[in-house]
C-alpha cells in the first residue's frame, strides 16, 4: 500500500522535499533564515521560516504539483530543503557573513537558491551572494515599502538603498510593485504603486517587469506586506491599501520564462495571525510560486 503523508503530520522540510546539508547534487535549495534584529516594527518574523514550511505541507501535498503550475516541481528538479542558517541572534553583525557564506556555498555547488525569512533585511547577504556569481542583479521587489531609506543603519527598511550603494543592484533594470509608503528618493528603480497595481490587470503588470527586466539576471524578494493586511495580517509593518494573494500569484505567474537566478519570501511574523494562519499560508503558496519560477528558468 502506498504510504502517504499528510499536511498535519511527518517531517516539516519546505513542500516536504526532505532536510538535507549538502548542496551537492542539488538542483534547488531552500533555506530558512529566522532572522527579525533588522525589524523597525514589530519583530516575530523570527518564526516565520517555521510557519511557511508547516502551511507548505499543506501547499505541496498533491504529488501533481501546486495549482495552476502544469506540472510537479519536485518531479523536474532535486529540490531540497537545507535548513535553517542559525546562529547569529546574540550576535546580529554575523548574520550577513553567515548568510552570505551559506548562500556562496550554495551557488558555488551549482544551485539555484530559495530563502525564506526572516524580516527583509535578510536579503542583503544573499543579494551580495548572488552578484558574486552573476554580477549586478535586476531586483523584482514586491512589498509595501521601498526599503531604499537613505540611511547608515542596517535594518529591514535599508538594506536596498545600501545594495544600490554597494553595485549589487542593477536599478536601470530594476522594479518595485506594490508600493504604498512615502518614498521620496527612486534610486532610478521603476514603480510600479499599489494603487496602480489594483486598477491594472494582473497581466499588464507581468508584462511591465519583463519588459523593464528583459533577459536579465533576475532576483525576485516577496515581502509578504505587499498584499492587504486582510490577506497577511501576521507580519512586521503592515500596509491597508494592498493587493490580494490572487493578484499577487497571477503576477508572479506571469513571469514564467524570466531569467531568475533566486528569490526569497519574506515578513512572515506569525504570532500576529488570526485563526487560519492564513499570513503563512499565502507565504508558503508564493514560496511554491518562486521555486517554480526559479525552476523554470533553470
Ligand atoms: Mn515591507
């Protein structure tokens, strides 16, 4: 008789595609990063890598795959899930070196790279990962803020402003969709605001960031505030005024076929959750929806 796992019990690797160390003969590894030292707001996202693998088990039971994609991820790719980067929560100035290393380590294997955090600033040390390998990457930002804050201080609202800084960004062929916070400087980045997004199609903005990004490395960072906190109650700074998880998964459907390199889902907070945990769920779902655009485009 075939064995079966359900969603509420085994093991908890991301889409239950099993815990293992090493990147060798890995196609698609997923990290957790349960980082928040970087939060302006509220902290908790610290659980969030926790909480998105448990509602993905829920996400990846079908053995054909998640809805809509055509086809079973784990079926095209080895796809594993390497754990948590830990290690640094007394000592927050690790945690870009450590991360930095784990995601080196990673690309230097041949893999392709999916984070899951962790509050936003996380993304730092795997966009400085990333530009080792494949130079100055396009950034495809969904979120409700800029995080470009001009600003010395490292946390979750600056870590883009100090990537632009650093050259690890290419802005000419950058984009940020959801927007809805004063953002007095752009950097140059295209905009794509909240408002926009909610009286345009799903499509037309699909068709917006290929046409800004082109054929461009491409690393795509899902904060999870960019859809409405009716949607995504259980996170660090969350914005009314948003998308919802529908709009958010036919945008990144509509991006199939890019040439994207990594992505992370982050903001996952969920001690702020309602009944229904439905912050992680919408986390774990756009996580799948990442691991398939970073497998197609392998
Ligand atoms: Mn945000």
């Amino acid at each position: 008789m075939e064995s079966w796992n359900d969603a509420y019990s085994g093991e908890q690797s991301f889409l239950r595609t099993g815990f293992t160390k090493s990147p060798k003969d890995v196609d698609i590894a997923v990290i957790g990063i349960p980082y928040d030292l970087g939060t302006t707001g509220r902290p908790g996202s610290r659980f969030g890598p926790r909480a998105v693998r448990e509602q993905s088990l829920a996400v990846g039971e079908f053995k054909w795959g998640v809805w809509p994609w055509d086809h079973d991820v784990r079926d095209k790719h080895t796809v594993r899930d390497l754990g948590d980067v830990t290690g640094f929560t007394a000592y927050p100035e690790r945690l870009c070196p450590m991360v930095e290393q784990r995601a080196t380590e990673i690309l230097d294997a041949g893999a392709s790279l999916l984070s899951i955090g962790g509050d936003h600033f996380v993304s730092l040390p795997l966009l400085r990962a990333h530009a080792k390998k494949h130079g100055p990457m396009a950034l495809i930002h969904f979120d409700a803020h800029s995080d470009t804050w001009v600003d010395d201080d490292l946390n979750h609202g600056t870590m883009f402003y100090h990537a632009i800084q650093e050259g690890i960004i290419d802005t000419d062929r950058s984009i940020q969709i959801g927007l809805r916070t004063p953002n007095p400087d752009t950097h140059g980045i295209e905009i794509l605001n909240a408002d926009y997004c909610l009286g345009t199609p799903a499509k037309t903005v699909a068709e917006e960031i290929r046409d800004r990004v082109g054929d461009h490395p491409a690393y795509v960072t899902f904060d999870i505030d960019f859809l409405d906190p009716a949607y995504a109650p259980a996170t660090g700074t969350p914005v009314s005024g948003g998308p919802n998880a529908a709009y958010a998964r036919h945008v990144l459907q509509g991006l199939a076929g890019m040439n994207i390199k990594g992505a992370d889902q982050v903001e996952v907070a969920p001690h702020y959750e309602g009944p229904g945990q439905i912050t992680a769920l919408a986390g774990a779902t756009i996580a799948a929806d990442l691991l398939y655009l970073i497998s197609l485009a392998r």
